[in-house]
C-alpha cells in the first residue's frame, strides 16, 4: 500500500515538473499550422504556408530535398562508420593480448572528452590541407572519429561480458577466430550494436557544428545549418517557417526514438550482453 | 588415441606453474587430474587443447608432436565448466555447430545429432535455447556437442561442479557411461577426490605444478607415495602423528607402539624422524590400547560415526566406526589401530612401504 502511495507521489511530481514541456510543445504543434494572432494566445486560422519549404526552394537556400539527403548520408555514413570499427576495435581490446592496452584505453577515454569545438581550428586546417575542406566526405570522417572513442568503450564493454569459454569453445569446435567472432559473439552483443547506432544517429543527426564551419557551402548542407540559417537571416526572422522546419527536422529522430528508446537504454544498463 | 606429455613446462611470466610433466594416457583410458586449486590441473588441461602455448616439453597424440598445432586442427573437444554453450543458438544448432564449421553435408548432420542426442537423452530438447534447460541437460549437451566430431580426446574441466547434489552423483556415472561407450579418450581436471575416484581409470594427483602420483584409484588409496597423497585422497581424511624410531618402538609425545618387522626392514634407523598416517577406519576399540586420549568432537552420519580423539599432547587422530554414537563427548578412551595399515613416512613424507619409494625426485 505504502509503495503504491509513493508511486502515486513521483508519478505527480514528475507531471508538475514536466508541465512546462508539455505546454512548450503543444504551442509549438499549434504554432506550426496556424496564423498567430496578435493580440491573443489562441491562433486566428488553420493554415499549411508554414510548410511551403517543402514544395519551393526559398530564396537563398538550397532544396530541403537535397539538404535531407545530405543528413541522411551524413548519419548513416558516420553509423556505418562507428559500427564496423567499433565492434571490431572493442573486440580487440576485450579480447586481444597486444602491448600498451590499458594505454590505449586511456588514451581513447581522453579523447572522448575532447570538446568537438576545441579541434575545431586544427581539424579545419588539416582538412584544408588534405582538400577535402567543404566535403561531406570530411565532416562524415571527423564526426565518425569524434564518435569512436565512445563507441569503442561501449563495446570492450559488451565484449567484456560475454564468457570467454564461449569463444575458446568456438575454436575447439575447429573455427577460426573471426567466424567465432561473427558467428558466436557477434550475435551476443547485439543489444550493444543496436544501442550503440541509435546513440550514434541521433548524435548526428543533430551535429551543428561540424557541418557548419567544415561544409558551409549549400550544396554540402545539413538541417541543422539549415535551420540555423533561417535564424540569421538579415531580414526579419519568419518563426512560423522556422518551427515547421524545426519540426520536420525533429520528426525522424522522434519517431526513431520511440521504437527504439529501450535498447537504448541498453549502453546505460551496464552492458546488457547475455549470460552464459 | 594416446596423449603423452613429455617434459611439459608452462610458465606465465617469471611464474613457473608446471615443470617437467610427464604423463602418459593410453588409447581408450580415463585420467583424472585431481588436485587443490591453483596446482596446474587447468593449465595442463588448456596446454593440450592449445589454449595456452607451452613453454617446453613435448605433447603428443598418438606419435604425433602437436606443439605447433593451431587448436582449431588439433580436433580436442572440450567441456568448459560452465558449459559455454551458444546462448543465442538452439540446442541443435550448439550440437551441429562443430559439423557445420566443418561443412558436413545437412542429412549426415541430421543424422549425427539425432544419434548423439539420443544417446544421453536430450533429442526431445533440440529446438529449444541453452537458457531454458536445467544444468544437467545444458551438461548433456556441452558433452554430445564435445563428441560428435569423434575428436582425439575428450578434455573436462570441473565438469560437475555447476550442479546440485544430486544430479552429479548421476552425471558421474553417466558420463563415464557414455565414455565408455564411445571408447574416447578422456581427461577430467577436478578437486573433488570423490569425482576423480569414481570416474576415472587412473587418477593423476597434483600439487605445486608436479604429479605426485599416478595410480588407479584404489591404489591411490592403500598406497599413497607421500603425505600429500595421502592427505589428499580418502574422506574423512587420514590422521597423521609424528615420531621417532627408538629400538624397534615408533615414539610420539603421547603414543608409543612396537614396528612390525616388515617396516623395520625398511631401511629406516634409528632416532629417525617419522611420520604415521592411519585412516579412520583403521582406529577402532578392538585393535589395542596405545591410542589414548579423550573424545574431542563428535560427527554422526548416520550408517558410521565419525570420531575425534585428542591425545594427551593435543594431537587429533580420527576414528570411524560402523553404527550409532556409543561414546559421549569429552570421555577418555583407550582405542588402537591396525598395525597392517599404518602408512609410515620418512622425514622427506615419503612412504616408505610404497611400490614408489625413492623411484622419484622427492617432494
């Protein structure tokens, strides 16, 4: 009974604390499909002109279409990316005996806590240097390496659950060590695989900076500089259009968190690997 | 097929954890590695399958050296203590996994895991997933999915020691069932004396990286080679007294009793320095009077009870008698042992009856 109580008292809490989020988000909703009203907090009229950066290209701007695009291949390249080396560099460094191990886990540690910003002048001029300054191709390689050293964590991790038996057994059984690796182990750490490409996405798919001051030019564009051009602009700023665009830009990341928030959750729960 | 270590060392690091192993294993035969933990039992276990490379000696299968054999060719199969079954495959799929490696063709692989399923009664699991059998079925499988490649020689490590009481009385008898039924040659790495003495055909006993003794189990038991040995193997464990020789007389603080003429002409002098070990069994009312003390402690078991009898000089010799508690806690008694069954140790713990004495380094 006492249980029940405060559960019912978190549940209330939480509501009241989460209520200007709530709030937020339903005019933001109204917003986007409405004429606001001057001299009132309800809107005049129902309308869709907001959305018209779906249909036209806005004067200045390159076609949402392709900006679309770009964020996508930018995400899923830089997923794609952090999975292969990921999966197989925590695998190493779980299982592999080589020199300097314990360095090299360091090392990466300290990499992750980089800020992305303080790299930013550096990163620029190598990529400058090497010519692929205002290329999808470099931001895609930078935010791919900005995203390993976690990735790689994560996955020692999940490794590191896994029974070594396991893996010894495999290889008694007359496989060699990358068909255990992919046939027995893969398959055990898959919870940690798909955590990790959700996290990795999303991560992405909102990276502002990195495309913003390493592929300005409107053909490379992403969303996220998109939308932040349309708050720059010299003349006055349209919020209508800008909340819709924001709204497209977060609809994806929205939908695809739902479905997959629990296995998310999986790199927070200390590794969800399966027991042997 | 016959394994052979020959002069098998292993080292991790600056650790000498095996030196100079020699042993034998015919074709056929069952050997239990037995000894405490940390002795080297699993190392040697891990050497032959080539988990671990070793550092010298030889290892042999059949006349072959296998050294440099990567583990994948050496055909070793191996259950694991905990099993290591595939959690993510069926049951099945654990049993085919090793055909399937070796690209059997998909009706030889029906046939082979239905046979083999059959054998130790788990064909009725096979679509099922390791996490929902109970130990003694997961046991069973991580055992038939160890065979069905009829590998050279079938390695175990603790594997009982996940299970209840019960069930490893009968994996006991089961698996050496299904040993002898298949005619493999088997390795079992244990420290349960018990488990090593029921299963095997000859117990290999380890302390400190060395064999101290290879014996069939009985054997092992009337004929240990060294206090270790002895101390080791039989439970209750043997009781020991320490002594000198003094005119035909083995004296202790608190016993004294006259050497039969067979010990004597053993080459021991006197004002030796010895060392008596009698199992329980042989310490009874019946046998003399020169054990005297008073009962210590007390432990029925039901079908015997189980004595200790502290001397006056503090020392503790254990008796085990055949029915019910006749004796109360704290009475003094005067009981004596077996003289034909007193094992007598020199100063280095080695025994001096035994068929092995001085055939070895020493301890």
């Amino acid at each position: 009974m006492e249980k029940h109580n405060s559960n019912r008292i978190s549940t209330i809490i939480l509501f009241v604390l989460s209520l200007p989020l709530f709030i937020l988000y339903f005019f933001f909703f109204l917003d986007v499909f409405t004429v606001p009203s001057t001299d009132s907090i309800w809107p005049e009229s129902f309308t869709l002109v907001h959305w018209r950066f779906l249909t036209e290209t806005l004067s200045g701007k390159p076609s949402i279409w392709i900006t679309t695009l770009n964020t996508l291949i930018f995400s899923g390249c830089v997923v794609a990316i952090v999975l292969v080396l990921s999966s197989t560099a925590g695998y190493a460094l779980s299982r592999l005996k080589m020199p300097y191990r314990s360095q090299l886990l360091g090392t990466l540690l300290l990499l992750h806590s980089f800020p992305s910003v303080s790299l930013l002048i550096a990163i620029f001029i190598i990529l400058q240097m090497i010519g692929l300054y205002d290329s999808l191709v470099g931001v895609i390689i930078i935010k791919a390496s900005l995203e390993l050293p976690f990735g790689i964590w994560i996955m020692k991790g999940f490794y590191d659950t896994v029974p070594w038996e396991i893996e010894m057994s495999g290889v008694q059984d007359g496989a060699s060590r990358f068909t255990v690796w992919y046939k027995l182990i893969l398959p055990q750490i898959y919870p940690g695989l798909a955590a990790l490409s959700i996290f990795s996405f999303i991560s992405s798919w909102g990276e502002y900076v990195l495309p913003f001051v390493l592929a300005p030019s409107a053909e490379q564009q992403t969303l996220s500089v998109y939308l932040a051009g349309l708050l720059s602009e010299t003349t006055a700023v349209d919020y209508g259009l800008l909340k819709a665009v924001g709204l497209f830009y977060m609809l994806p990341v929205m939908i695809f968190y739902i479905f997959t928030h629990e296995k998310l959750m999986n790199i927070y729960g200390g590794g969800g690997g399966s027991k042997g | 097929m016959k394994i052979i270590l020959k002069k098998f060392s292993k080292n991790f690091g600056q650790v000498e954890v095996i030196k100079d192993m020699d042993l034998e294993i015919e074709s056929g035969e069952m050997v239990a590695l037995l000894g405490p933990s940390g002795c080297g039992k699993t190392t040697t276990l891990f050497a032959i399958c080539g988990i671990h490379n070793i550092t010298s000696g030889q290892i042999l299968f059949g006349d072959r050296v296998i050294n440099n054999v990567p583990t994948q060719e050496r055909n070793v199969g191996v259950v694991f203590q905990n099993y290591a079954l595939y959690p993510h495959l069926t049951i099945y799929e654990n049993i085919a996994f090793p055909l399937r490696i070796r690209k059997m063709e998909k009706s030889e692989i029906d046939q082979l895991v239905q046979e083999y399923s059959e054998m130790v009664g788990i064909s009725n699991l096979l679509s099922r997933r390791p996490m929902h059998l109970s130990g003694g079925q997961q046991q069973r499988v991580a055992l038939v999915r160890a065979l069905i490649r009829k590998p050279n020689v079938l390695l175990m490590d603790e594997p009982l020691a996940n299970l209840d009481a019960a069930l490893r009385l009968r994996m006991r008898s089961e698996i050496r069932r299904i040993q002898q039924e298949t005619g493999i040659t088997a390795i079992l790495v244990t420290h349960d004396q018990v488990e090593a003495m029921s299963m095997s055909d000859r117990i290999a006993i380890m302390n400190d990286g060395k064999i101290q003794q290879i014996s069939t189990p009985t054997e092992m038991y009337s004929d240990p080679k060294n206090t270790f040995v002895a101390g080791f193997i039989g439970n209750p464990p043997i009781s020991f007294y320490n002594g000198v020789l003094q005119k035909n007389y083995f004296v202790g603080t608190a016993m004294k009793f006259e050497l039969s003429e067979a010990t004597l002409s053993n080459g021991i002098q006197e004002e030796q320095k010895l060392e008596i070990g009698v199992r329980p069994e042989y310490v009874h009312p019946n046998f003399g009077d020169e054990v005297e003390g008073k009962i210590l402690f007390i432990e029925p078991q039901g079908r015997e009870t189980l004595y200790d009898i502290e001397l006056d000089d503090g020392q503790v010799i254990r008796s085990i008698q055949m029915g019910s508690q006749q004796y109360q806690m704290g009475e003094r008694i005067q009981w004596g042992m077996d003289h034909k069954n007193i094992l007598v140790f020199d100063e280095n713990g080695e025994n001096i009856f035994s068929k092995l004495y001085g055939t070895s380094p020493k301890l």
